[in-house]
C-alpha cells in the first residue's frame, strides 16, 4: 500500500551540556505524523553536514558512519518495498518498530513446523489424509536431523535461514539421506509451505526461496503389459506373504483402486448393479468422488479366496491389504522374482487398469475417467455395454 508521504532525516540531537560531541538522530515521518529514534552514534557537530546528512571529510571514522547511515536507509527501504508488495499499511511507528527490531519475533523453524503437523493431525479426514502428514513428519525428521548436523543446534530462528541453508539442506538430502531428485525436490517443497506459512503470520518479511530454483525429473510411468500381468497372476511364490500381496496387486489391476481405496473396501461397497452384476460402488478417498467398477471374473475370484481371511474378518475389508510401505516394499521383491526389468509398486496396478485392462480393449476413455473416479457422470447402460464386452473377451483368456 502507497503512503501519501514518506519523509526520513538524519540530525544531530543537541545535548543539555551543549558539547560538540552529539547523537545521530532518525527522524521518519509517514502521512504526516513524526517519529524518532536514536541511531546510537554520536559525532562532532563541527564535521557534520546537515544539508547532506552525513559526515564529512574523506577519514576512515567518517566513512565509517556515512556506510552505517546508508546501510539504514537501505534497510528502510526494502521494508518499505515489500510491505508494499504485499499489500500492508506503513506506519511511521510500523518502521521505527521493524528498525528498532521490536516487531521481530523469535519464532523457531522447528515449532512452526510441528505446530502445521499437529494442526495437519487435528484435521485428518477432514481435508488431510494420513499419508500427507506421515510426507511432513519424514520432512520435519529430516530438516531436524540437518540442523543438528550442520549447525549442532536443536532449532534455529527464521530469521537464520536464506538461500544458503535452502541449498546445503538440498544437499543433505541428496548426499548423506540419499533421495532421488525428484524426493529431493517433495521435501524441499514441503519445507517451503511452512516457510510461506510463516510469511502469512509476518514472523519473517523475506522468503528466502525467492532465488531457489529446482527441475524435476520426468520419470516415465508405465503399466504392466498383458503378458507381464498374465506371468504375473501365474506365478507361484513360496510364501504367503508374497502371494497376498500379488493377489492384492492384480485386483487393484482389474478395479483401478488406489491402494487406500482398497485398504479400506469394505464388504458393503459391493452392490448388485442393474446389469445383476457385481459391482464396486465407493467414493475415492483421495477426492471424495464416486468410483462405479464392474468386478471382472479375476477381482471376484480374487475376493472369494480371502473371504474368510483372519485379517478381513477383523477389520471387516474385502482383502487383507499390508501397509502402504509393506506392499511396496514386498512388490519390488516380487519383480525379482518375476524377473521383471521394472519396480512394482501400488500406483502401476491402477495405471495398468487404465491403460492395458481397458484402453487397450478399446474402452471409451471418458468412462475409464469415470471408472477411476474423475468426475464423469454416464449413463448406466454405458456401463452395462462395457461389462458384457470385458466379460466376453477376458474370459476365454484368463
């Protein structure tokens, strides 16, 4: 916001003693109204010009005060800049507070981070799901394990932080945690939130991400082929431990379910469509949207053998799905086995639904949207129509 009037003055103050030796005053006067504080600098009346505000004579004491008076007004000055930028009311009072470092607050790094964490926690279900806080709690873990390397220190005031720490944590995480680029950059990323969250709340004025710039690395995802998926189903394991999480897998292959949408199907998302068919009837965790899918033979066979499972009657789930990290974990264990030259995990059985299990078997793409729950809406036949002609043609093959 533009104030009507911005006026800044260095003088020097007279003593009741009269002496020549005075203190450099500031006076900054905003929409009319003055206030003043002392510089806490004192110089000799006689080597002072009050036209220019500033010391004369060419000696290093006089250089020295002249470089500290402009350094203020530079420091004024980019306060000014970005309480305009963003929209904030100056006040003489606001400036002489920010230089007098009254309105500068002690806020850690670490109990900012963790009071977002606790609120996060507070909202899970109601905007947040589990998973986006557990990618925070991995990010405060790690950003508290750099600070404590680099600076042994268990938390640092926002004010420390600038470009600098931006890049040596970036390099922590790629050199001693070893992640990937594209992890480094998630970390990073969720590190910024809370930095800009801290903006919002005025505890620093400048981001020191400004000039932080990161690539992320275009990885190609790709499905499982029908043969690979066909080896896949066929292949025998020597522990169960590895056929559940196969037989998991491939019924999220042959629904399209995300791997917490078939963590939590439940016997009651089942329904009878008006095809008589079996159908999954839920809404995605993840978006809230509804997700219609016609069970095909191998899903259905797939929910019979673990219908009496320990675990399924415990939680009262259709499968007796492992933790997010567990599956897969036990995934690239079983592209080993496989021999795939791939890594299986959760996400490639729902791009395979979408792409080898339908597409492929030149299914619409607008009702895999809807199948996916993307928010398409189609009539009921549709569905219908695609049922009969997955049912004709996966049958004879599987």
């Amino acid at each position: 916001m533009l104030e009507s009037s911005f006026g800044l003055v260095f003088f020097l103050k007279i003593p009741r003693n009269e002496s020549k030796i005075r203190t450099i005053y500031l006076r900054i006067t905003v929409d009319g109204i003055p206030k003043e504080t002392s510089t806490k600098r004192k110089w000799d009346i006689s080597r002072w010009d009050q036209k220019l505000e500033r010391a004369t004579g060419s000696k290093e004491d006089a250089k020295s005060i002249n470089f500290f008076l402009d350094s203020l007004i530079l420091k004024i000055n980019q306060y000014k800049t970005e309480n305009m930028y963003s929209g904030k009311l100056i006040t003489a009072q606001k400036v002489m507070d920010y230089i007098l470092g009254k309105n500068t607050t002690k806020a850690k790094v670490l109990e900012e981070f963790q009071k977002h964490n606790d609120e996060m926690t507070a909202l899970l279900g109601k905007g947040y799901a589990k998973g986006t806080l557990d990618r925070f709690t991995i990010t405060i873990n790690h950003l508290r394990a750099f600070i404590r390397l680099k600076f042994n220190a268990e938390d640092l005031e926002f004010s420390e932080l600038n470009l600098e720490f931006i890049k040596d944590f970036e390099f922590y995480l790629r050199s001693v945690r070893n992640c990937s680029n594209n992890t480094t950059l998630k970390y990073i990323a969720n590190f910024k939130k809370i930095v800009l969250r801290a903006i919002d709340h005025e505890v620093i004025l400048k981001d020191p991400f400004k000039n932080f710039k990161g690539k992320k690395s275009k990885i190609i995802k790709k499905p499982l082929s029908t043969q690979e998926l066909y080896e896949l189903e066929r292949h025998y394991f020597s522990t169960d431990r590895l056929n559940v999480v196969r037989d998991v897998f491939v019924f999220q292959c042959y629904t399209g379910l995300a791997y917490i949408d078939v963590y939590q199907l439940k016997k009651t998302d089942i329904k009878v469509g008006i095809d008589k068919q079996s159908w999954i009837m839920s809404e995605r965790q993840k978006t809230g949207t509804s997700t219609n899918v016609p069970l095909l033979p191998q899903a259905l066979k797939i929910i019979e053998k673990y219908k009496d499972h320990p675990l399924c009657l415990q939680r009262g789930t259709v499968l007796p799905v492992a933790s997010n990290q567990k599956m897969n974990e036990y995934l690239k264990e079983i592209a080993m086995l496989c021999a795939f030259p791939f890594t299986l995990n959760t996400h490639m059985a729902r791009r395979t639904f979408g792409s080898t299990v339908t597409l492929q078997n030149n299914v619409p793409i607008n009702v895999v949207k809807e199948m996916l729950g993307h928010s398409w809406i189609f009539r009921s036949t549709v569905h219908i129509l695609y049922w009969n002609y997955w049912k004709f043609y996966w049958m004879p093959i599987h």
